[in-house]
C-alpha cells in the first residue's frame, strides 16, 4: 500500500492516525508527519499555501511519481446533511475561477459532488456543493506529481446553511471524519491498488543496474538500453529469459548493439 | 457502464443532453464550461481511466469535417472525417488514440445540425463530384449507437446527398440503427478485422470475429453495401496461418460478390504516439516487436512489413478480385 494523505487540522487527521496505526516520524521536521506501511499523513494547517506547501513537502521527502495522494477534511455544504461524505469530482477555486475534474476511476459506490475551495470561511454556502480552503491548492500541487486520477479529495459535511460553521470544533471533527472510517478505508485501499497499477506498469529491468554500474552510457543511451533490456524481458519471458551475455562487452555502444542482435534473433522470419 | 457524465453548461437543455441523461438516471452530472477543462489537463493517464471512462457532452464549435490524411480513401478524389466522437468503447492496445488524447473519457459532440452543415459546405464545393466522409476516424462509428443514435440523425440527411458517400468503420455488433432503416447506395459499412487469436489478445472488449462477422451478414442481407478493412495487420510467428484461417472464415460467410471494397495496411504509428503507447504498455508485447523508426513513424521492420502485406495480397487475391482492394498506407 503506498499512499499520501493531506489533512488540514490535527483533529481531522486523529481518526485517521487512529484507525491506519501510524506512528509520528522526526519530530523535527516543520509539519506533523506520520507514517505506517507505505501510508504518510501530513497535517498541513488550513489555507491553501499551507495545503501546497504540505503537499510539495511530502513528495520532496519520497520523490516518487505516480503516488496515491487523498486530502481529507471536514467542509461546509450548501443542501448537504451534517455526516455526509462524498469524494470530490470538481474542484472550483474561486479566487482564480479556474476548475479543476479529478477523473472518478475508483468503483467504489462513493457517492462524489463538486467543491468550491474559497479563501474565507463561508457562511453563505451559495451552491449547493462542498466549501473548503485547501483542496484547489493540493489538487494542483499533487498533480504535478501523479496523474489526476491518483489525486483525490473526500471531503464530510462538517456545516450546512442550517447549522453553521461557528459550532463546529475539534470534537465535531474528529466525530464527523471518524463515522465515515469505513468509506475512508475503502478508498485508500482502492486508490493506493490503483497507485500500485501505475508504478508497476514501469519496473525496470533487472539487468539494468548491472549494465548501468559497468559501462557508461550516455542519457539517450541508458534509454537505449532501458528499452532493449524490456524488450528481451517481454520476448523471452522467464524461465527462458536468462541475463544477457555482455561479459565481452567493451563499451556501452558494444552493448547496445549485443542487445540488438539479441533482441532481433528472437523474431521468427516468414 | 457510465457513472459519471460531464456536460457543458451551456448544453443543459439540448435535447440530445436531455435524451442522455434520461438514459442514466443513475450517473452523476457534472457541468464544465468547456469539454476541454475535463478532457485536454496534462495530468491523466489513458490507461488508468481506460478501466472507468465517463461521457462528456460537448459542442464542436469549428473544424467539425476535415481532410482525410493523404492515402486513407477507398477511390475517389475527395476524402473528409469528420468526428461526432472522441475515443472509443472498445480498448484496443494499437489504437492510436491513445497517442493522441490524454483522456479515455468518450467525447460525444451533440451538435449534429452543425456536422451536416459543414457537410453540405465541403460537397458544394466539389459540384457534381463525389465526396466521401469517413465517421470512424476518432473513434468507432457504431459501438456507441445506444447513446450517440448517430444513425437514427445522419443517415436520413445523407439519404437525399447521393454524391456525399459514407464511411461506417466498426469493430462493433451495433447494427441495429442501420437494420431499422432501408439500405442506402452512398454508405457503405466498414468492419475492420485481425486474426481471432490476436483480436482476443491486442483488441479488448471487441466483440469475435464470428459475432462481427454475423452482424455483417445480417447487413447484407438487408442491401447495405460493406467493406472489410485487414488494417492494422499484425504479426506474429504465425501469422500466415492466423490470416489465412482469418480469409477463409470472412469469406465463406460474406458474399464476395456484394462487397463494396476491402483494404489492407500493416500497424504503423507516428513515432510520439508510439512512445506515449509503450508508456502506457511498457510490457506489451506488439510494442516489442520486429519494428523500427523511420521518417517518424514507426512499423514493421522494411522486409517484414512487405512480407506480410504481399502474403496477405496474395491470399485476398484468392477470394476477391484486384479492384475491390485498397492499400491503406497512410499515417494517423
Ligand atoms: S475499435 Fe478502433 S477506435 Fe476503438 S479502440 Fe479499437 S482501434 Fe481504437
């Protein structure tokens, strides 16, 4: 399992710690971080440079590419009950009016509704949709890093026109994230399988690291390399596929030119 | 199965929107301002959506009917596409579209009145000559149908248009729409077809060969003129064996004689598309294959490409005559 989760407050992130049993990692580093079996919350603090900059954070500390990331939160709603959660399918950031659609691959049955992240608390909740702080800021600071249908939000109706934003405080928080456990858990396993596809989908090829510590190649030659080191492995699939025999290589350029013939000896000419 | 449906504002109250929506009380609606918010942002991955594409509908404000790539007609002097859709049901792992969009979501462009328009414009231009206008470029003109009725609008409007001639491509069964209507001299519907073996392992979701091969037979029992198109052909060790079971099988169940063309091209790719494929398919086999690069496009290896081309010429000869068949060879 390897996914991020991006939460604005302490309260909101307990459940979370909670239920996935994570465990505080440097207790020097500039925001709360915690971590169990590839799954890493980070509490960001509210507002969207603190979600951006929480969201920059936790990749710079794993610099891999095509992670789960969730942000989950408490968020006001304009008809929604008190309790309800929803993943989030549009993402609307009023100051700048750009949109934003995380693509819904999950088959899941969760239910999704569309957010407007603002830059004030919202007291008149106009629409009838989410309204939060952070999510505009995360989705675009994550999708640089994985694609958009690894980036999710899911957010829990915390306020509504007819209970306000004043009552609600940590223990409302913390009760509202944790009664929706059950749907949380279904799509953190869901999105961290649907990470797993994506990084999967580019494991090297094991005589790669070899070839890589005994010759020197050129940039445009490791990708050479890398693509004839894949093409052996996907024609002569294992038990066949032993380590190419390059012992007698003397260059990189010898390599890539034993590897093509190799590879080409494989195609059965009509 | 469409859980998700993205329509632009400004088409809430179309009629074909509200037939849609109509048809999937169920799916969630999620209004854009422009399809392209949801279907051009650089983060997504085809495959990732591929498993769950949702349907965005959309209006086409301008290049709705375009020049056919050079070599891509079937005779004839004019060649137009124009694409009703973006991206297909069908999940094929050569497709270019893949190279081409970064989303799987289905684009349906609901406005139809202004196709046609745009068709009538490129015919006047050609006076008195015959124009064609191939609809499965950017997707599969029939699989959709259910949704789309790209049938049930166009083909009446071509219908009194004896000079603008219609190409149908499909991998589909969907041929209700056409059996419903009287055959028509100017269309002509064309199945595209590999072997079984390599259709079950390269062509995901798309129906046998067999089944294809039964809704054309329903077809042209009811008049409609057919083509068969053997494009891309793939190779494998055997793929002599694979075509020429392929041939028999096509050719014992259609009858030649109503044929209206059959055409032939071998996989080929521009180089872009190609990488953005084994990016997406880094394990695939096809993409692993005897190909090589060459004036930016990637096919098979020079011998190997004409090889298979000529065995299967030769093999068509056995059952068609010169005429009907056309050498596709152009670039996506
Ligand atoms: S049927 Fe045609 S358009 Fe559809 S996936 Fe296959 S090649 Fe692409």
């Amino acid at each position: 399992m390897s996914i991020n989760l991006v939460v604005a407050l302490m309260p909101e992130a307990k459940p979370l710690i909670s239920h996935f049993d994570l465990a505080a990692v440097n207790t020097r580093s500039p925001l709360p971080v915690f971590q169990r079996d590839g799954i890493r919350l980070i509490v960001s603090g509210i507002g969207a440079a603190a979600a951006a900059a929480a969201t920059g954070y936790l990749f710079a500390q794993q610099q891999q590419r095509d992670l789960a990331w969730l942000n989950v939160g408490v968020a006001g709603h304009g008809c929604l009950a008190i309790g309800e959660g929803r993943l989030i399918h549009k993402i609307s950031e009023h100051n700048s009016g750009r949109n934003w659609f995380p693509p819904q691959t999950l088959k899941l049955g969760v239910a999704s509704d569309a957010l407007n992240s603002v830059s004030r608390i919202e007291r008149r909740y106009a629409q009838p949709q989410f309204y939060d702080m952070e999510a505009a800021a995360y989705y675009a600071t994550a999708c640089r890093f994985s694609s958009g249908e690894l980036v999710q939000c899911f957010k829990i109706v915390s306020d509504n026109p007819s209970h306000p934003v004043d009552a609600v405080n940590a223990d409302t928080a913390r009760t509202l994230i944790g009664a929706q456990m059950k749907s949380l858990d279904r799509v953190v396993t869901a999105l961290s399988a649907l990470s797993d596809t994506a990084i999967k989908a580019v494991t090297e090829p094991a005589a790669l690291d070899a070839c890589l510590s005994r010759w020197s190649f050129t940039v445009t030659q490791q990708n050479q390399l890398y693509r004839l080191l894949q093409r052996l492995e996907i024609l002569e699939p294992a038990p066949a596929n032993k380590a190419p025999d390059l012992g007698h290589c003397q260059s990189a350029t010898a390599v890539l030119a034993a590897l093509n013939r190799q590879v080409n000896q494989l195609f059965v000419q009509p | 199965m469409i859980d998700h449906i993205y329509i632009e504002s400004g088409l809430r109250e179309h009629p074909r929107v509200v037939e849609i929506k109509q048809r999937y009380t169920s799916a969630t609606i999620v209004e854009c301002d422009r399809y392209g918010e949801v279907f051009n942002p650089k983060a997504q991955n085809f495959r990732l959506q591929k498993s769950r594409p949702a349907l965005i509908l959309a209006d086409k404000p301008r290049g709705r009917v375009q020049q056919a790539p050079a070599g891509y007609g079937i005779g004839g002097d004019h060649h137009y596409y124009f694409s009703h859709m973006l991206n297909c049901l069908y999940d094929c792992r050569y497709c270019f579209l893949q190279g081409m969009y970064r989303s799987a979501h289905y684009v349906l462009f609901v406005n139809y009145e202004d196709f046609m328009r745009d068709i009538r414009t490129t015919l006047a231009a050609h006076p008195g000559e015959d124009v064609w206008f191939y609809s499965g470029y950017d997707c599969d003109s029939l699989a959709l149908e259910p949704v789309s009725r790209f049938c049930d609008y166009f083909l009446p409007e071509f219908a009194g248009l004896p000079h603008a001639k219609l190409e149908l491509r499909t991998k589909s069964t969907q041929v209700r729409g056409l059996l419903k209507q009287p055959a028509m001299d100017n269309v002509v519907v064309a199945f595209s077809f590999t072997p079984q073996e390599v259709s079950a392992a390269l062509e995901h979701k798309v129906p046998s060969v067999q089944k294809r091969l039964d809704a054309m037979l329903q077809l042209q029992r009811a008049g409609w003129q057919l083509g068969l198109r053997f494009d891309p052909v793939i190779y494998s060790d055997n793929f002599k064996q694979q075509y020429r079971e392929l041939f028999a099988q096509v050719f014992a169940t259609l009858d030649v004689a109503l044929l209206h063309s059959v055409s032939i091209g071998a996989f080929r790719l521009p180089k872009q598309f190609f990488k953005t494929l084994v990016r997406l398919h880094p394990h695939e086999a096809l993409f692993a294959g005897p190909l090589r690069e060459e004036g930016g496009m990637v096919s098979y290896q020079q011998s190997l490409g004409t090889e298979m081309i000529d065995f299967c010429t030769e093999e068509l000869a056995r059952y068609i005559p010169q005429a009907l068949l056309f050498p596709c060879d152009y670039a996506a």
